[in-house]
C-alpha cells in the first residue's frame, strides 16, 4: 500500500506483521532506493513493515516517486534474507546497572541467573532505529522475558540502560525519561554524533547481550 505523507512524503506499507521477512522488504526497497540516487529524494526511514520517503517536491513529483516504487516492489518482494552485522554488546546485569531485575524474575517466576541466561542466550534482530538517536528495537526476546513497561515512567534513565519492555528488548543510547524495565548497563557507546556513521546499530544488524 503506497499513500502520501502530506506534501514531501510517501510512505509505502510491506505488510502488517513484525517479521524478519517483512521488515527485510522493507530493507530491500531501502536499498534499492539508495541505489538508484533518485534526484529530489531527501532520505527515509524504515520501520518494521513501512518505509517512509522524504522528498523535495520542486525536484521530484509524487506521481514520479509512486511510479519508481511500484516498478521496484516486485524486485523485492522475495529478497534474499539479510546478512546483516554481528554486534555483541557486554552487559552489567542487576544491582544498581539493573534496578528492576528483581522485578522482572519475580515477573516471570525466574530466577535472576534465569533471566540473564535468557537474555543472553538469544540473537536480536535490529528491525528499525527511532524513540532516541540510536535507539535499536530488537526482536527476538525470548516469550518467557516479557514484561510489561512501568506503571510510571522514569523520568531520569541512564545511558547504556539496558531494558524490557513487552515483547522487546533494547539499550538507551543516550540519558532520557523511559519506561522499560531496567535490567543491566553496557559501556559501549551506540550514539556518538561525531562518529561515522554515528549510530552504532543499524536496521538487519545481529545483536548478542554478553554478561560481563
């Protein structure tokens, strides 16, 4: 489903479920419109099944952008999966880097050790950026981590907090308000707006928690 963002966007709808093979239509369309260097395209973003494009209107009509996505869409309807990065990200998990790990294993009937286990032992899939610069939502928690988000959001969370949220999981690149359940910290920088490119993730990347 293609439909118009006001007068400078477009935004192209790949299915209605969160799922590695939708989001890497979503992926593939992205690609190919890098690819094609369309003149008057002025970025996009993709989420989990959408791709929104920006474009400049003097340059590019919306009857021109519309006719390249729907000549593209067959190209990528069965794309190959993606190969994306591999990121390990070393995690301090309880005490006070984890504030609601009590919580969360009392949550799940698990124990702490249980909880870290579990989080560790699966592999993410970073289905979109947004929330924060740099903020990664992963699929792939484990069902038997999820959690609901505070009653009363945090109106302080550090940067590296590492969270649950529902069904996801996801680290904050940067100190803001938040509502997930704290469960472990990491060091590593995920957003640094002097670096190249300066989000450390990026949409198809593999993440792996590591307790340290």
């Amino acid at each position: 489903m293609i439909t118009a963002l006001g007068e400078r966007a477009l935004r192209v709808q790949l299915g209605e479920e969160i799922a590695p093979t939708v989001n890497d239509r979503v992926l593939a369309l992205a690609d190919a419109l890098q690819r094609a260097a369309l003149p008057g395209v002025l970025g996009w973003a993709p989420a989990y099944a959408v791709l929104t494009i920006h474009y400049d209107p003097l340059r590019l009509g919306y009857d021109a952008l519309r006719t390249w996505v729907e000549q593209t869409l067959p190209q990528v309807q069965q794309p190959e999966p993606l190969a994306g990065r591999q990121v390990c990200i070393p995690v301090r998990y309880g005490g006070a880097a984890g504030p609601d790990l009590d919580f969360v294993a009392r949550h799940t009937g698990l124990s702490h050790q249980a909880v870290i286990d579990r989080h560790t032992a699966a592999v993410y899939r970073v289905y979109m950026l947004g929330f924060l610069p740099g903020f990664a939502y992963l699929g792939g928690l484990d069902p038997a981590l999820h959690t609901p988000r505070l009653e009363t959001p945090r109106l302080h969370v550090p940067a590296g907090s590492v969270g649950i949220a529902g069904a996801q999981t996801g680290v904050y690149p940067c100190p803001s308000p938040g509502g997930w359940q704290l469960i472990g910290q990491t060091e590593l920088c995920l957003f640094d707006p002097n670096a190249q490119p300066p989000c450390l993730l990026a949409p198809g990347d593999q993440v792996r928690f590591v307790a340290v």
